[in-house]
C-alpha cells in the first residue's frame, strides 16, 4: 500500500482511460450518442480511479474491495466495447485492443488481490 502510480494496474488502467477517450474522440457516431459515450468513459475512470482510492485507504479489506470495483469496471468496458463494435461505431481493432488490456488489467488486479488477502 502507498503510492498507487507504481503499481503496473493502475499505469495499464491509466492508459485505458486515456485510450477509451481517444476512441471516443475519434468514433463521430460514438461521439455523437452522448450517454453511451459517457458510459464509455466512465467505466474507463472508474477503473483507474478505483486502484488509486483502494491502494491509498487505510485498510486492506477496503483495499480489496476497491480492486474488485475496478474489476467490475473493466468487465463494463468490456461490454461496452464490444456492444460498440458489433453496432459498428468503433473500429473493431480499436475496441479489441482495449478489450485486451481491459482483460491484462483485470488479471492483474486479481493477483493482486490474492496477494493482498494473504497479508
């Protein structure tokens, strides 16, 4: 527990907002559907956003329990992304490539948790 920007979640996480915005930018009917948009994004910062707030608490159990937001977050991406290439107002490489580090990020938090649970 400490600095939450060393841990490699929360740069792959932060890089998934930052691409989630990017892919929303440059999707126009995306862009133009402004509630699926900002669900799109949301669930992006919440990823990211909920590592920070777990790593930096005071307890583990809370700890915990913001990772499996963050998980939770990413399964929602995920869904989004992949609702968002099957309607075709997203490039299908672009959300695949999301959708991979959303699944990286995911795996990576549930290491951490079972590391986490073991102190």
């Amino acid at each position: 527990m400490g600095n939450f920007r060393k841990l490699k979640a929360w740069q792959v996480s932060k890089e998934i907002a930052v691409d989630a915005y990017k892919l929303v930018d440059n999707a126009p009917r995306l862009k133009n559907d402004f509630r699926f948009a900002s669900q799109i994004t949301s669930s992006a910062v919440s990823i990211v956003s909920n590592i920070a707030e777990g790593e930096e608490l005071d307890t583990l159990k809370q700890g915990i329990r913001h990772f499996h937001y963050s998980r939770g977050s990413a399964a929602e991406l995920i869904t989004q992304l992949i609702v968002a290439k099957e309607i075709g107002v997203v490039e299908a490489s672009k959300a695949d490539e999301l959708i991979d580090k959303c699944e990286h990020v995911s795996i990576m938090l549930k290491k951490l948790i079972t590391v986490r649970k073991s102190f």
